[in-house]
C-alpha cells in the first residue's frame, strides 16, 4: 500500500483545544453535525452523535401508539426451520463463549454462501469473520484501518453509524451524494472526493435509506478509483437478498477488488431476526486479521446458540431467498401505491426496507401545491406521531445539511400488510394544515436537553 500522510494538525483556538468554528474542508462532517449542544465529559471528536434516531423515534411510537414506519425490524418472526435450530442449540448447551472467530459451522455457511449466490471464493478459516451484526464489522473495520487523519468517502445519503465510527477512528469523512429523484450516485463528486488522505470508501449496496441498487456503471467507476489511487473498500450488504429490481453486484467481484475489499453482510435482514446481532466480514486473510485485532476488544464474541442457527439458514434452499424478496416486494408496492395517492412523490425502491417520499404540497400550511421533495421533513416527523398515530424518519437524519433532501422522509415496509394499511389510513388524516412546533410537540426541543438528534430544524 501507498505511504500514509502524518494526520494534519487541527485547527486551535483560544483553549487550545479544536476551534469549531474553524473552516472545514468541502464535503466534510462538522463536528456537531446534529445540531444539537455540547455534550459534557464526552470526547470532542464525538461531539453531535447521541442517541441514535431510531431510539428516540422507536421510543416515541411506543410512548404514542403509533404506527412504527421509522425503523428498519419487521414485525413477523422468519423461518421455522432457523428458530427451531437456535433453541436446539440452547437446549443442547451451545450457549458459552464461542471461538473469538466465529463457529466454524457459520463461517464454512458464509464461505459456501458467497460461492453459491456470487462465485466468490473464501477461506472460512482465514478470510470469514463473525461479529455482532454488520453495524460491529463496520465499524471495527474502519477502526482497524483508518489512522487519525486519514480521510473515508461515504455515499450520502448514509447509514447514521457511519460516520459515527469514522469519529471513533480519529478520520474524516468525505461524502458523495446520491441525486434524487431517482438517486443515481454523482461520480463526479466521487473523483473529486479522493485525496492523497483518503484511506477508505464505504459502500452500501443495496443501499439505505434510497433503496438503490448501484448498477455495473457505478461499481465500476467506484473499483477503477480504488485500484487507482490504491484505497481500500468496505461494502455493506445486508439488503443483499431484498432486491426489488435489478442485480445485486459485490463491488470484491470487479477487476482489482478482491483484495482490496472487506465483504460485509449479516442475517438479521435476510432472516427476520434483527435482534440476534449476527454479522460477518468476508476478505482477504490480512484485511480480516485487521478487523479481527479490533472486534476482539469490542465484543469479543457473541450470539452463541444463533451462529448455527444462521449457518441452517444460510443453507436453505434458493426458493426461499426467492420468496423473502418477492414477500417484501408486495408490501412495497402496497405503502408506495398507498403514499402516491396521497401526494407523496417517490420513485419505487429497487431493494431493502425502504422508501424515501418527497412531502406532498399540502404538508406545507399556507403553501398549497408545493412539489413533493420541497417541504420540511423534519418539522412533519416531529408532528406526526401526535397528529395521526404515524412515525416516520426524515431523510435529514441520513446527510449533512442537505437541502435538497430537506423534505424527504423515510417509510419502512418491513411491516404486515394490515400494519401497513393501517398507517395509510391514518396518513390520509394528513390533509388539514400542519400546526405550528411548540414547547408541546412530542419531538419539540425543549431547554432542559438537546434535540433529538438529525431533527433540527
């Protein structure tokens, strides 16, 4: 690998400490990226991070009865045949420590899945690494592959924890939008966002919260700039069985990545069972020793009784995988016909959970016939969950500012069809004007703590 630049020395102020006011770098993340105030005793490369999103909206249905359409977990059970192999390993006793690696049995699944669906060849010794979900193998990847100061490109929109462990790691993000409507990746932007500092790009295909499938074009273009400028590539593939539309393409498959590029997916999407917390890296021998050096200090291991039961689902036959995406796309033809006649303004996604909606005009009081795309997100996710029973993200909480994703909002379809009708029902409550956030808004700040973190308005 090419030489690494010393980290750049950050910009100081009166107290020595990181000027905050001090310019950042085009595409970079500030330091509170949220909005919301300094947080006491927590380290200042961590500062705007706090509590996830998808806690405090989650927390909020519950608190309202409302209708969760936030975050990403369905609301049925999957296979039988996978449940059934977690409480056989229970009740056999599989339930200590297991090897700091992962089962062997799961790591020969995963390695006999990439050469199934992809043709991809791992050594499950050497090359497969378990973790506690794909969210721990990112972030232990780029912890154990970024030095302070070096730079990560992420796709924008992006999954919230990543910048998060690109904070953790002392880096920098870099970040490469997606274009909506229809939310083709700028490549443009892409060029421009690598640098001699750049160190790593991280790739969610199929990707959240677009619901994108990134095409040959782009990969490609993606591969040629890893290869050129010798970066590395972490690509998160947990929607990699949801596909909608299109083809799933793993970036490592492209000329010069194999051994450029750590392969990162995990059950909890494929299978229905997110709070089981079983991911894995895939990669070469060296890049997965790396990742493995910083997981055993995170979680060590975990999920013992569930890692053969991943390796039985992992192993079911090609008709289920089938039937789990075909399943999905019925529910995201329902919300997305659904949204449409009310006024939200979309493009179908082409894979995972997801719709982003463009605000229809009526959601703006006083603006009638606004397009869809125009309006504030954040202020309408905040009210809605007291106006009709409904919670929803807006995109706001995926990207740094940006304003042409200011009236985006974010729908799961993970959900029963009845669970879904229900939501519409009470959405097309929505018609009447939107009152004014105050003190008593569910979401409203309030001077006693900070907002909720990506809902500033």
């Amino acid at each position: 690998m090419r030489e690494r630049l010393p980290a750049p020395a950050p910009a100081e102020g009166a107290s020595g400490q990181r000027d905050e006011a001090a310019p950042a770098a085009a595409g970079d993340l500030p330091p509170s990226a949220t909005g919301t105030r300094r947080s006491p005793y927590l380290a200042s490369r961590l500062q705007g991070l706090g509590t996830t999103i998808f806690a405090e909206m989650s927390a909020l249905a519950a608190a309202t009865g409302s209708v969760n359409l936030g975050q990403g977990f369905p609301d049925t059970d999957g296979p039988e045949a996978v449940s059934e192999a977690a409480v056989r390993a229970i009740r056999e006793g599989r339930n200590q420590y297991p090897p700091g690696g992962g089962e062997p049995e799961l790591r020969r699944a995963v390695a006999e899945h990439r050469m199934r669906f992809y043709g991809q060849s791992f050594d499950p010794g050497t090359e497969v690494l378990v973790t506690a979900g794909a969210t721990e193998a990112v972030t232990a990847s780029i912890l154990a592959l970024c030095e302070t100061g070096d730079e990560v490109v992420l796709l924008e929109p992006f999954y919230d924890s990543y910048p998060a462990a690109v904070a953790l790691a002392g880096a920098r993000p870099r970040l490469v939008p997606f274009r909506p409507p229809r939310w083709q990746l700028d490549l443009d932007a892409l060029g421009d966002a690598v640098n001699p500092r750049t160190r790593v790009v991280v790739v969610n295909s199929p990707h959240n919260p677009t619901g994108r499938v990134l095409d040959r074009t782009e990969l490609s273009a993606i591969a040629e700039l890893c290869v050129r400028h010798d970066l590395l590539a972490i690509t998160d593939e947990v929607y990699e069985h949801l596909v909608h539309e299109g083809q799933h393409l793993p970036l490592a498959s492209f000329p010069g990545m194999a051994e450029r590029t750590l392969t990162i997916s995990s059950a909890g999407k494929t299978f229905s069972f997110t709070g089981w917390k079983v991911g894995w890296a895939c990669g070469p021998a060296p890049l997965v020793a790396a990742v493995r050096t910083v997981a055993q200090y995170l979680t060590y291991v975990n999920a013992a009784p569930f890692q053969p039961a991943v390796a039985a689902g992992l192993g079911l036959p090609g008709s289920f995988f089938a039937g789990v995406a075909a399943s999905l796309r019925e529910r995201r033809d329902r919300l997305c016909s659904g949204l449409e006649a009310e006024g939200f303004a979309l493009v179908p996604p082409q894979a995972g959970y997801f719709v982003l909606a463009g605000l229809p005009g009526w959601a703006e009081a006083g603006e009638p016939g606004r397009p869809g795309g125009s309006g504030d997100a954040a202020r309408f996710c905040r009210e809605l969950p007291g106006r009709v029973g409904v919670v929803a993200i807006p995109a706001s909480a995926f990207c740094e500012r940006r304003a042409d994703l200011a009236g985006f909002v974010r729908f799961a379809f993970c959900k029963r069809p009845e669970v879904l009708d229900l939501a519409l029902e009470r959405l097309a409550g929505l018609r009447a004007p939107l009152a004014a956030p105050g003190p008593t808004s569910p979401m409203a700040p309030s001077g006693s703590g900070p907002s909720t973190p990506g809902l500033a308005s």
